[in-house]
C-alpha cells in the first residue's frame, strides 16, 4: 500500500489493499478482522492459541479471505500497514511495543471502529468510562435514549461489539462504554459526549502505574463537542475535564449526590434534577426523576443515574424519557444481585467488584458481612480497602491466586476477623468458598461476593466466577 492511513476514515473510504494484522481472535479481534475483510483490505490474524472456538472462528474467517496464523507469536509482520490490537494487549507487551519501534502504526478497537463509521449522516457515540459504575451507567443510558423514542445501541465494553455496532445502518445514536483498556490507540476518537463515573486504583499492572492508568482514563474527553461530564463529588474526574483537550464550545457538567449548582445534574430531597439543560438554570431546576425510579438505588447507582441522564440531556432527550428509561431499565447480571436466603442468612453476587473501589461501594451496603474475596489482585494493595470495612466483617474468606495478598492486610488492619483460605484454584473451587462462608455467618448477617480481582486465574470471566457462586448457593439451599 503505497498511501497513507489518513484518507481512511470511513467505511466509503478506499480500504483497498490495506495490509492490516489482527492480533487476536477473540470477540474483538473477530468482529475487526471481519469488518476490514468487508472493506477490502488484505487481513492476517495472528493468536497464540490454538483451542476449538479459536478453530472454529478461524476457519470462518478463511473462508471470507483472511490469512489466520494460529499458534503463532502475536507480532506483526514487516509487510504490515496496520497493527490492529485487542483491549486485553497491554501497550506495555512486547508485541505492542515491537510493533512501535519498527513504525508500525497500532490501532484499537475504538480507533477501528471510529474509522469504519458510516460517511453519511454517522450515529453519535456517547461514551462512558470510570473505575466503576460503567457497565450499569451505560445500560441505563441505552435505555433512556430508547425511552425517547431513538433508535440506539449499547456497545464497546459491553453489549455489541463496537465494530459491529458501526456497521449498523439503522442506529442513530450509540451508548459506549470505554474501559481504560481500549483507550490507547484511539487518537482519532472525537465524542458528542463522554463521562467519566470516578477514578481509583485498577489495572496497575496492565499500564504500569496508577498513573498511567489514569492518563488513558482522562483521555476518554478528548474530542468531546457537546458536553464533557464529571463526577462533582470526586475531583479528580473534575480535573481531568479542566485538562481535556476538547472541541471549543463543549460544556463542562457536573453531577453531584448533593444539591447541584448551576451547569450539574443533582439530588433536591428525592428528586433527581438538571440544572444543566434547562432555560432557567440560574434560578430553577427540572426535575427527571425520583430516587425510588433507579432500580437498587444505592448511592452508587444513583450516581450512575445521574451520569446517564446527563448525557442523555446533552443528546437533547427529553425529561420524561430519563424517568421512563430508568423505571424500564434492567440491572445487568453478578452487580449486588440477591441469590437466595438460607437458614437467615442473605448470599448476594457482586462478581462484578473486580477491583477495591467496587468491593468497597459493595461492602458498604451490607453489615454484618462474611466477605469473600480474591482472584487476581492486578497490582493493587487492599490496606485502605481493609482498614475502611473492618468494623463491617464478621469473617472472610478468600480464594485464588492473590488471596495472600488480602491475607496479610487482614492480618494488619483486621487482625481479630476470622478468615479461611480456600487453596483449591479451579471453578470447582465455589462449592468449598460458600460452605467455607456458611461456617463463618449467623442469621441476620449477608455472605458477600465482592472479590476485589479479576477472575481470569479460576473462572471465564467475573460472569462465570458469579454463576459459579450461585449454583454453590443454589445447592446449598
């Protein structure tokens, strides 16, 4: 390929020839594979496994022109034109940084999928990142947007895969929500609004420092237009939004779990309200909704409702489709969900707290507690987590590869919690967890799943890990 990448920043654009490697064939690398192959351009997937579902996706895509290499490093070639990388590929692995120092340009799967948007009238992308909270705000936002009467998707990080959701010639206007993890790689990215929920500390490991981590996570306001939204109540999403470099013109709004001020979106007793979008935002407020319309409408997830409703006003969507879309909406699976009570004691599923800041919004809900816990801790310390909830456990008990690691800040900051190590390291392993836990609670107290890690170390995902534990649940019952 003779020319630049710059001309290609549509799907109408001439992709001809583009010799671009896919690194992965998971969902992600599946979907980019395909999408490119659509356009015309040469593909060569490259994964290092080698399983039946790899297999299988493999031979589809041969079959539509692409070159898979299974088994094989996850490098790109020398006569490659683009390094198309999934979320999961820290830009700190080899594979990344090879590629950079041989000038190989690498793209994610935002950068991707902004470059395959439609050149006619594209679908606005309303993003939402956060150490927490995305998924359900991201949900609820969809759902309002569709309560308005739009025609909308909820995709990136969760529901369809973006790429897809692109290709799409019906939507017109798109819920995404970006992790920390998908922001390397997208310069081109430019939203018609972005939120970011709260920042603590996650995936240390994957970018190298908390630091880091927090520079992608600030980079989800880049380009931003219409309205770049922050959480009032924790500031350093605030100052993320005054170091944005966003598009003249876009607002800075925040919201608050308090009475807002003038350009935020707040609480007036039990009243949700805009002081953003409205008229009269100098001396009045409208109101949207209730705090009884959020369904579990804990303060986490009002604050999730919140950021929902303020980007859905920054779309222009009216005040009644915020309250009708937050009534109709559906929490997603494995965030506080109530499995069952036994002999007086509530087993609730938190699978999703995959880092301290969650398990700790989780904790604080419920007390008496028995904690479970562990998994991959992801570079993270639990001293603050601990000394924070020690007063709310009755015991704990912890499972997988990092459990020592919450071990010995129990034995620091909780030193008279009773706690139980799980050595088992499979999913078989949940059965033994829930017994373990049942020996440790009384009636009236709540055995919470709230494992502060990944799960990749014993489970799929954090949605099998949360299955795991209610079927364990389940049978015990």
């Amino acid at each position: 390929m003779t020319r630049g990448l710059a001309s290609l920043t549509s799907a109408q654009a001439d992709w001809t020839g583009l010799r671009a490697t896919v690194a992965g064939i998971g969902v992600a690398g599946f979907a980019a594979a395909d999408a490119l192959l659509a356009v015309g351009a040469d593909v060569t997937v490259i994964d290092s496994g080698a399983g039946d579902r790899q297999a299988e996706r493999a031979s589809v895509l041969e079959v539509l022109g692409a070159e898979v290499r299974l088994g094989s490093p996850e490098s790109a070639p020398d006569d490659c034109d683009v390094y198309v990388v999934s979320p999961g590929i820290s830009p700190l692995s080899p594979v990344v940084v090879s590629a950079l120092q041989r000038r190989i340009p690498v793209w994610g799967e935002l950068e991707l999928a902004w470059r395959l948007r439609s050149s006619a009238d594209p679908a606005p992308w309303l993003a939402v990142t956060g150490t927490n909270g995305k998924t359900t705000t991201t949900l609820m936002l969809d759902s309002i947007l569709r309560a308005a009467g739009l025609r909308s998707a909820a995709a990136g990080n969760v529901g369809d895969s973006l790429v897809d959701a692109v290709r799409r010639e019906d939507l017109q206007v798109i819920a995404v929500e970006v992790s920390a993890t998908q922001m390397p790689f997208a310069p081109s990215l430019s939203p018609e609004s972005a939120a970011c929920l709260n920042l603590a500390p996650d995936h240390v490991d994957f970018f190298g420092s908390f630091e880091e981590y927090a520079r992608n996570k600030a980079l989800v306001y880049r380009g931003c237009h219409v309205a770049a939204i922050y959480n009032a109540d924790d500031p350093s999403t605030e100052q993320m939004v005054r170091e944005a470099d966003v598009v003249e013109g876009c607002r800075a709004i925040g919201f608050t779990l308090g009475v807002p001020a003038v350009s935020m979106l707040g609480l007036v007793d039990d009243a949700l309200v805009d002081r953003a979008f409205v008229p009269e935002r100098a001396t009045s407020a409208q109101e949207l909704a209730t705090v009884g319309d959020v369904p579990n409408s804990s303060p986490a997830n009002v604050a999730n409702a919140l950021a929902a409703a303020g980007l859905a006003r920054a779309h222009g969507v009216p005040a009644a489709a915020v309250r009708d879309g937050l009534r109709s909406f559906s929490p997603a699976p494995h965030r506080i969900a109530r499995v069952a009570e036994v002999g007086g004691v509530a087993f609730v599923d938190d699978s999703k707290a995959t880092n301290t800041h969650a398990a700790e919004t989780s904790l604080k809900s419920f007390d008496p507690v028995v904690w479970i816990a562990g998994g991959q801790a992801k570079g993270q310390s639990f001293d603050e987590l601990v000394a924070t909830v020690a007063g709310r456990l009755r015991g704990v008990v912890l499972l997988g590869a990092d459990r020592d690691v919450i071990a010995q800040a129990l034995a620091r900051f909780a030193p008279d919690v009773p706690v139980t190590q799980v050595q088992r390291q499979d999913a078989e392993a949940m059965g033994e967890v829930v017994a373990a836990a049942v020996r440790l609670a009384v009636p009236g107290d709540t055995v919470l799943l709230a494992p502060g890690c990944a799960s990749w170390d014993m489970f799929r995902d954090y949605g099998h890990r949360g299955d795991a534990f209610a079927a364990a649940v389940r049978a015990l019952a």
